[in-house]
C-alpha cells in the first residue's frame, strides 16, 4: 500500500466515510543529482539569509508576498487560519457525468481508500462505490491539502474510489485567441480522411505503449557507465505540407488498403527508431553509419536490400 | 495572442499539419517567496558542496545519476539528449481511439494546437477527429524529452494531452482493498442512489470558484492593512455509526428543503 499523503473524511449527505489519500501516480524516472563536478559530492541545497549572510534554519523561515511593492509576511499559522474550518472533510456539493468533464480539467490522480478496518467505515465506502458505480456519476467536492484547497472529482475506477484534483475554471485557459482557421473539407476530403481514421483505429490498450524515453536513459547510463561515449542522433526533419491534400489522402488510403504502412507505402524501416536502424546497418556492414541520420539509414538499408 | 511554446507537424497518413502548440492551463495558487522571519530579507538557496563547505558555482555542477551509494554515472547534455530520440519536431499519430475510452488517470498535461502556414489540413484533422469521436495517439520529443500524447478535437480547436504510461498508474488492486465484513444492504444502496440523484447537476466549472486562493489574497490585504489575524481552531466531523439512519436523515433533509 503506498503511503498516505492526507487523511480525513469524506462527507456525504449526513454519512462520513473516513479515508486515506494516496497517490494513484507512480514516479518511475530516471532521478539526477547535482555533483560538484571537481570530487563528485552531492550538491546540498541551503536557505542563506540575503542580508546576515547566513544559514537560516527551517523555522525561521516566513512566507512573503510583494503587493504592489509592498512586502507583506505571513507565517504557516496565519495561513491555517484562512483555511476552510472542516478541513479534514471532502464535502460531496455535487453529482455530474463523468462526460460532461473535459479531461483538461483534471490534474493529479489519487485514490480514496478506507482509513481503518472497522466494519463501519468499510461498510459506508462499500455503499458509496455501489451508488455510484450504477448511475456512472461523478461526484465533486473540495479538499484541502498542506497550504491549498483543491476542487475534487470522486468516481469509482477499478473497485476503489478515484479521486483526482481539478484545475478552477479560470486556471483553464480560453481558446479564442489560438490559431485555426482553414478552408471548410469538401465532403469527399472529409470522408477520405474519416476512412484513414477508421483504418487506424484499434481499441484504448494502455499497455501497448512503453516509455522509451525511460528506456533509451536507461541504455544511455548503462553504455556510460562502462565508459562509452554516447552521441544524440540527428533529429527527423520535419516534413513539408503535403501540396495537394486530397492526393496525400488517397495515397494513404491505398497504401493502407494494400497493407501496407499509413506513411510510407510497405515501408516498415521508416517506423523503426534510430538505435534500431543502426543495429541492422551494422549487421549489413552500412560504412559510414555511424554519421548517417535516421533517413540517410533507412535509404543505405533499403538500398542494400 | 498567447506566445506559442513549440512548432512543428502532426502527421496522420501522409498528411502534414503543420502547428503551433500553446499552453492551456495556468496555475493562479497564490506564490509566496521565502522570507526570514527575523528581518523579512529574501531566503537564497545556495549550493553547497558539504565536503568543502563553500558554495559551487553553477558551471562547476553536473548531473549524476546514482547507480549504487555514493556511485554516480555522470551524464553530459549531450547524452541526456540521445534518450530524447530522434522525432524532433513531427509527431505521427498512427493510431487513433475511442476518446472516452482514455481514463482520465491517464491525463497529464494539456497544450492547445494551433494552425500554422497552412490551415487547410488543420481544419480537416480537427473535423475528422471531432466527427468519429477519436483522439489520435502519438509520441511528441519536448524539451529533450519524449512523451505519449492523444490529440483530440474540441469545439473548433485541437488539444494535445501529455499521458501517463501504464506502469505509471497504479491499479485498483494495488491498493490490498479488504474484502471482510458485511456489504451494505439492498436499502442502504438503494437510498444512496436516491441521494446521488438527488445531486445531480449539469457540470459548469463556473460555478466553482478557488475560495482558499480568495481566502489567502484577503488575508494578504489585511496582514498589509497592518491588521492581527485570528488564529482560527478546526474541527473534525464526527462519525455517525448508523449508515441506515444517516442516510435517511440526509434524504429527508433535502426533502424538506426542496419544499420550503
């Protein structure tokens, strides 16, 4: 079980559910840490006073806001004390469609579980997953946590209560001033177009996708560490608009039909990433590949073939 | 009009979008500086190196990933930058989903797409999108950095979210959920939905305002107004021990209120 950041209740109608926030997100990057470069110890970060010149510990530490030129101080108790008084309870103020919440309203997922084993509790979490598991709902509320208060969505995800924070209205920003524009498709574009979606469609899997950023970082310390030099790989340049937009249509569609690949016809090296292109330039004994960039290898490989 | 914060080329097919990508989200959580208490000065973060104890300068510093205690793998810009791949600036969406079929667990970030140059392939990426009801999922390379990304249309813009990967999320039956004691009876469940409905409403985000953000601008204001502040107690709900009573006592509340 992860660790809880928050406990409280969660309120519902008269009926409180005592629960324990944690977080559903897992971080699984690579961390660095800042080295002094010349013995390799690990930076420390310090708080210095900028007037005395010297180390202030965590206590004497106040927080400042300039308004208007003006430095105003709060300390962490003052702060409390404008927190919402219930502040260890999630109130439920409503119930919405999940579909009726755009996804760019949420921020961070977590996940409510049971504080405690008493039959109580585990019996009124049971009841609020069974109420709103059926009418697919979801329910919103406020939670506050450390120094701020959080608009909350609540819904059921996997036999356990999901709770995920959401950004205020205002923190969305509006789309009038973004770029669109563009002639209105003909019927047959749009049509053309709709069709290569559909070829394209499979089903939401999200295990289909790895990191392989991860990955490649992962590669790239292992290669170092055993001394190797590691050279970044020219990027893949970006393709121009395509002049005649129906016949880039058309051509997609009949290298889909044909079975073969969306982008480039029966193609398939230029799906495969750098790394692995060079692994079978190698193989092929490509000379001059270690300069070579991803399209200068795909054309070496295919010429050979 | 917003700076835009990438340019570069959706491709679906063998058709290229040229766009811009803007941010669409904007923290307003009210920031604090440190300050320290004693004479209000600003705090400063110094790196030090605890072995010399002075403090380094910034091009004295590199980054070292830890592969055992006190082992570090040193690893240049450079080499950072060969993990971030070679798309640069294309991300093909070679495949498109279901949109509602994307958990919201899964949402990290959201930037929104703009036209460039040429509008015409925007307008019919958007179109085709928002018509079949699909987001497109792709990788985009930020910042030396690779993400997944579904690209989905919204009401005459696109909208590109960052995903978490599946390992990055944890599952439900992660969490150890403990199965024993009683479930809630036919009732209990059945008055539940009833107050479930009962709440029911029309999701407006407007209606929901950041009051704590309101709170704490306010309490600015007064501790500058040279005001004392009134360090409030909290209290803690109680909890109700009869699941059946409670729920019967918050339907009848409403009740009576919808009538008055």
């Amino acid at each position: 079980m992860p660790r809880a950041l928050w406990s409280g209740s969660l309120s519902f109608g008269l009926v409180n559910v005592p629960v324990q926030l944690v977080s559903a997100a897992r971080d699984l990057d690579y961390r660095f840490h800042q080295l002094h470069d010349k013995d390799k110890v690990r930076i420390e970060q310090r708080r210095f006073c900028s007037k005395e010149d010297t180390e202030v510990v965590w206590e004497e530490v106040a927080h400042g806001y300039d308004l208007d030129g003006k430095q105003v101080i709060v300390t962490d108790e003052e702060l409390a004390s404008v927190q919402p008084r219930k502040t260890r309870t999630i109130d439920i103020e409503a119930f919405v469609d999940l579909a009726d919440v755009d996804p760019i309203h949420f921020d961070h997922p977590y996940y409510l579980v049971p504080a405690g084993e008493s039959e109580g509790t585990l019996r009124a979490y049971r009841l609020l997953l069974a109420a709103m598991e059926r009418a697919e709902r979801v329910a919103l509320g406020r939670l506050v946590m450390r120094t701020k208060e959080y608009l909350v969505a609540v819904r059921v995800r996997e036999g356990a209560l999901a709770l995920t924070t959401m950004l205020f209205h205002d923190e969305v920003r509006s789309t009038d001033p973004i770029e669109t524009g563009g002639k209105k498709p003909t019927r047959k574009t749009l049509e053309n177009a709709l069709a290569i979606v559909e070829e394209l469609s499979t089903d939401w899997d999200p295990e289909r996708y790895t990191d392989c950023y991860r990955e490649r970082l992962k590669r790239v310390i292992d290669r170092k560490r055993k001394g190797e030099r590691v050279r970044a790989p020219k990027p893949e340049r970006q393709p121009a608009p395509a002049p005649d937009l129906m016949a880039a249509l058309q051509r997609t569609l009949d290298n889909l039909r044909d079975g073969g690949d969306a982008r480039n016809g029966s193609d398939e090296l230029e799906r495969l990433d750098r790394e692995e292109l060079y692994r079978r330039a190698q193989e092929a004994g490509v000379s001059g590949r270690s300069k070579m960039s991803k399209d200068e290898l795909v054309k070496a490989l295919s010429n050979g073939e | 009009m917003p700076r835009s914060i990438w340019n570069g080329t959706i491709t679906f097919g063998m058709v290229n979008v040229p766009i811009k990508l803007y941010s669409a989200t904007e923290s307003k959580t009210v920031h604090f500086h440190e300050v320290h208490v004693k004479d209000g000065a600003r705090i400063e973060h110094r790196r030090i190196c605890p072995r010399e104890e002075r403090e380094v300068p910034y091009e004295q510093i590199v980054r070292g990933y830890e592969v055992a205690p006190d082992e570090y793998v040193v690893l240049e810009k450079e080499e950072i930058k060969a993990a971030a791949g070679d798309r640069g600036k294309v991300v093909h969406l070679d495949e498109f989903v279901e949109a509602a079929d994307i958990d919201p667990v899964f949402y990290d970030k959201t930037y929104y797409v703009g036209s460039r140059e040429d509008p015409d392939p925007y307008r019919l990426l958007h179109d085709a999108l928002r018509r079949s009801d699909r987001a497109g999922i792709g990788r985009f390379t930020f910042h030396d950095r690779e993400y997944l990304v579904a690209v989905r249309a919204l009401d005459g813009v696109m909208a590109l979210h960052t995903l978490r990967f599946h390992d990055e999320v944890m599952a439900g039956e992660d969490l150890e959920p403990d199965a024993s004691g009683r479930d809630p009876s036919r009732r209990e469940v059945q008055m539940a939905e009833q107050l479930v409905e009962s709440l029911h409403e029309h999701f407006d985000p407007r209606r929901y305002e950041d009051t704590y953000r309101a709170a704490v601008e306010d309490l600015i204001e007064r501790k500058a107004a040279g005001e004392e502040i009134d360090l409030l107690e909290q209290e803690e709900p109680e909890q109700g021990d009869d699941l059946a009573a409670a729920l019967e006592a918050s339907l009848g509340g409403r009740k009576t209120k919808a009538r008055s």
